[in-house]
C-alpha cells in the first residue's frame, strides 16, 4: 500500500526587469530564474524552487538547508509576514511506497 502526501510552501519571491528579461528571485533560499516576461520568470522561478526543494528531500538535507537558511519553527498564530511581499506556493509531492512498515520511525 502506498501513501501520497502534498506539501505546499509558501515563499515569498521578487521580480526585477533587467534590459530585456525579467528576473525572480527567492531571497530566502536564494534561488533565481528568469524569463521574457514577469509571468514567464515567475514559473521558472517556481519550477526551479519545486526542483531545489525535491533535490533536498531525494539528497536528505532539506532540514540541514532551511536551517542555514536561517528557518525555524513558528506556531500558526505567529506568523512574521513584513510588508506587501508578493508569496507562491509551491507545491512537494512525496510518495511512500511502502506504508506501515518498518521502515519509519515517527
């Protein structure tokens, strides 16, 4: 029997127009992208953020990366949201394969 679990992360992101191209950025993981267009910068960004995140669960290190991150536990009624920041959720799909069995340990 196999388990999906959906995670969504919500980031914060920027976007700035340099010349001809437009660039988004995730100052909190620093990952960027770019595109031709503010929508087309925000999807790579977004595809790129989903690709990092997957990258760091498969390597084991997620925990390890949003800690040097600076990334700590907060409780739901505290959230530090400061100022107009634009957010994306991006969306980690984790699939388990095997369900109940010995292999965890929670």
């Amino acid at each position: 029997m196999s388990a999906n679990i959906i995670l969504n992360i919500q980031l914060s992101f920027e976007l700035a127009e340099k010349e001809k191209w437009y660039v988004a950025s995730c100052p909190a993981l620093d990952v960027f992208s770019q595109g031709e267009t503010e929508r087309q910068a925000e999807r790579n960004l977004r595809e790129a953020l989903c690709l990092f995140l997957t990258s760091c669960v498969e390597r084991g290190t997620l925990n390890t990366v949003l800690k040097e991150c600076g990334f700590r536990p907060v409780s739901n009624s505290d959230p530090e949201k400061k100022g107009p920041e634009k957010y994306m959720n991006i969306p980690l799909h984790l699939m388990s394969d095997e369900v109940g069995s010995d292999r965890c340990h929670a």
